[in-house]
C-alpha cells in the first residue's frame, strides 16, 4: 500500500515540492480524483489533483470537500494561503509548472493505483504495441530509444529497415560509430533542448537511410527520444503524429518508471529484512524467488571522482533494471551502499562476474569498489554482510577486483584487531605496550626489532638482513628489551600473543 510519504518523495523527483504536511506522513493512499469544474457530481479520493485551480487556498477548500490526504496544485498558486493550508491540516504539494498534468496524473495513477499489481510482479506497459500503433499511423519503421540510446522498443516487420536500425535492434543499442556521427552532426545536443522533431538526412556510407527524431520529455528531464526511418523529413499530419506520440510515449515511461520503482521498493524492503536478520530469511528468499542453496552478500559503492557515492543510486538501477526472473540476484539501497544477494557458494566467480556486469553499465568515469561475503545460508546472511563491508573497506582505497572475504579473511582479522585495539580494547600494558612507548620516548627501534624476529622465528642473521643491522646489533637490542619489559620470546603463547598485538599495533 502506497503511503504519503512515499508520493511525496518520487514526486520530488519530478519537480514537485512540499508546501506542508499533516503530522504523520505514514497515511495510506488508496485513490485519486482530478478537479473537473464542469462535472457537478461530488468526487472523493486520498490524491486531489488540482487542475485549473488558481489559488492554493481553493486547492486546499475542494480537496477538503474530497476528503483529500493530499493535493496537488501549481507552484505558481501557492504563495498566497501559507496559513489556510496549514490550517486544514492537509498535505499540499506545489507542481514544477514544466510538468504537464497529462504526465503527472500518469505517475500518480502508476503510483496510487498500480501499486498492489506491481506489487505482485507487473511489468512495465508494453511500448512495443505503441510502436507498431505509431508506425503504422506514420507508414515508417519506429524505434523508441532512452537518453543513451538503448532500445526500448521497435516496431514490427524489419524486411525493409536499413543496416543502421538492424544493427541497432540487435545489439538493443545505437552503434557507437553512429551515436559519434550524430553527436557530430548535433542531434543530441537537439533533443536535450528542443521538443521540435528533427531530420537526420540521410548517410549511404554509415548504412543510414534517414531519421525523423523528436525528444521524450518529463518536465525538463529527457527520458528518451523516438526514431522514425524515414528519407525526407515529415510534414502535415504525419509530423503532428510524431508529435503526439511522444507525449504518449513520456507517459508510458513516467508509469514504467514508476512500476519499477516500486518493485525496486518491494524488493529492498525485503532485502534489508535478510541482511538485518530474521527468522523467516526461507519464506524470504522464496519471495524474493531466489533459488534454494547458499548466497553471497556483496556491498558496492560508486564515485564519481572526489564526489563520493555520486553515482550509487544509478548502480541500484542498473541493478534491479529488468524482472526479477531475468536477473540472477536481488539488491537493496542502505544508505552509501547498494547490497546484493547473490546465489552463490564456495566459488566466488558468480559474484565477480556480477561486479564486473554492473561496473561495465555504470557511466564511463565511474569508480565501483566492491567486497564479497563469504557463502552463506539464508539465515547467516547477516554475517555475509558484514564480511561485505569488512571487504568493502579494504577494496575501498584503491582499484581492482572486488575483495573476496574468503581470499582476505586475515587481512580482515587484523582490520579487525586494529579496529578493537583503537576503541581502547587493546590491552595498554604489556611487552608490545611498554616498547611502543619507549620507542616514542628515547627514538629506539624496539618494536620493529621485535617484529622482526617473530616474522623470522628468531633467525638472528635473517633479522639483522631485514632491519640493515650486525646481528650482534639484534642481540643487545634484544637484551635491553628483556631488561626493560617481560618478553619471554621462550614461551609459544606469549609470542603469539605479541604477533597479535602487533598486527593491531600497526595500521
């Protein structure tokens, strides 16, 4: 069930603001109604859409007589009843005026109403008939493309279509020989400013017979654009047509984008349960439609430069983009970090593979350190996590493959005795304790000394090799340490002991 505060944050994302809002943002919304002056039947519903409404006063007055949660009213209109809106005690939300209500009623219909069906596994609207409807109104073979040109969908029969569009329908992208020639010719600088369709003529030597484009555009964001095969440009209806179908085409994206983001909710809600611990971690995976077996947690982070975790919200989308059944694991946004649950055990190669999947989609610039957690059953899950991080954490300060927690499990005992040792948990007496501090006071070299001939098992010419020193040098050195703490390097335990305290001793 849709709640208040979850409309108020993706319509934010859609240049919508919140003027003010009831105590809690946690009320459910379960219907919409759009004001129609010319209707004089009384409606009702949770989302009041004010359309053609001047005033955010008179918003605030009809959404009352609708029993509204919250209403929706042009930015331009709400200055003038700051304190009637907050005195009828309902949400408003003041619209970006670049967005039509056309497309903004297709998100809160997508949100409100769709939100049980994608819920359960409904998938984005089919733009592959739209594209055939279009194609057949223009008598011309249809592409609908994103903003990087990826293929959304096409119309049917390819018996006529030139080399360009096969290539580009096969490998579901524009060529990048062909996104360089029209980036050239300024056709994406075009569309990132111009609703206008625009001809493309035609190029025999780059297997292009000519493209009528228009733009696909939410407010200000472009979301797409659609490609007409064409040899001259359109005119007259034909070009109206094109016109009008890429306002219908925005709305189809906005409500797939939605229907996604919505699924993506469902399945990070159910993610973050796993990784946190629960009792039902089996129902969960089954939910999840998981397969049965073992699992690596694996923890992602994306930069973009100095800008930490810049592009981790586009990692989480190129994560959970298609249906789940399509996609090998199931991922959660928690806070910097984007998790995935990957079915996998003892060989880690799955997980690598799905690294290196993700980084390859991210945007050229990208930097993705990733850790993977040892293999797991469903209920360990936790743990797997938290040997993600720990492997997150080391990965994290230069590139490479990810960090795998079973190749790095002592690096990460020793972060982790580093870690305790800086929380005061390390003992501050002892042989390792009294040296470090004598070495602080008097500029002696005990303590590298002594790591010295643990590392060598008291090798004396090998410690004196490592340390550039006589190993009569090693020898008093040592004396003077035995007379000012209790080594008892004669003792397996004590050794050991100090090899411990050492590894934190040293970051």
């Amino acid at each position: 069930m849709l709640k208040l505060d979850r409309l108020v944050n993706v319509l934010g994302g859609y240049g919508a603001r919140l003027a003010c809002a009831p105590a809690s943002r946690d009320v459910p919304l379960r219907s919409v109604v759009v004001h129609d002056p010319t209707d004089p039947r009384a409606a009702t519903g949770d989302v009041f859409l004010a359309v053609g409404v001047g005033s955010a006063g008179e918003a605030v007055r009809l959404g009352t007589a609708a029993r509204a949660v919250v209403v929706l009213v042009r930015d331009e209109a709400g200055d003038d009843a700051a304190g009637e809106v907050r005195a009828a005690g309902i949400a408003v939300l003041l619209v970006d005026p670049a967005v039509s209500w056309s497309q903004l009623l297709g998100v809160v219909y997508g949100l409100v109403l769709e939100g049980r069906e994608t819920e359960a596994g409904r998938g984005p609207t089919d733009l592959f008939a739209f594209a055939d409807t279009l194609a057949g109104e223009l008598g011309y073979p249809v592409t609908v493309e994103d903003q990087m040109s990826r293929v959304l969908a096409y119309s049917g029969s390819q018996q006529t279509a030139d080399p360009v569009r096969l290539e580009t329908i096969l490998g579901r992208r524009v060529p990048e020989a062909m996104r360089g020639l029209l980036a050239r010719q300024g056709v994406f600088a075009h569309l990132a400013v111009s609703d206008e369709p625009l001809f493309v003529a035609p190029s025999p030597d780059h297997g292009l017979r000519g493209r009528m484009v228009v733009a696909v555009r939410a407010g200000r964001e472009l979301l797409g654009s659609i490609w007409v095969e064409c040899q001259s440009p359109l005119a007259g209806r034909q070009r109206e047509t094109l016109a009008d179908g890429a306002r219908a085409v925005a709305l189809h994206l906005l409500r797939s984008r939605v229907s996604a983001d919505l699924e993506r909710q469902v399945e990070s809600d159910l993610v973050i349960q796993l990784l946190e611990g629960t009792a039902d971690a089996p129902a969960l995976i089954s939910r999840l439609g998981l397969p049965g077996g073992q699992f690596r947690v694996i923890a992602l982070q994306a930069h973009v430069g100095e800008e930490r975790n810049a592009a981790v919200l586009t990692a989480f989308e190129r994560a959970t983009t298609g249906f789940g059944w399509s996609r090998p694991g199931r991922s959660a946004l928690f806070g910097n970090t984007l998790y995935t649950v990957l079915p996998c055990g003892h060989d880690a190669a799955p997980a690598r593979d799905w690294v290196r999947a993700i980084v390859s989609a991210l945007p050229p610039g990208v930097t993705a350190p990733a850790g993977v957690g040892g293999p797991a059953e469903p209920a360990q899950l936790p743990a797997s996590r938290q040997e993600a991080d720990e492997s997150l954490a080391l990965r994290a300060a230069g590139p490479g493959e990810p960090v795998v927690y079973d190749e790095s499990w002592d690096r990460i005992l020793l972060q982790r005795l580093r870690a305790a040792a800086s929380a005061g948990r390390a003992p501050a007496r002892g042989p390792v304790a009294d040296l470090s501090r004598h070495d602080a006071e008097y500029g002696t070299r005990y303590v590298e000394t002594l790591r010295a001939w643990l590392d060598a098992q008291g090798d004396l010419a090998a410690v004196a090799a490592r340390l550039g020193v006589h190993p009569n040098t090693v020898r008093y050195r040592l004396r003077k340490m035995t007379a000012l703490t209790h080594l008892e390097l004669d003792r397996p335990e004590k050794r050991l002991a100090m090899i411990i305290a050492l590894a934190a001793h040293q970051g």
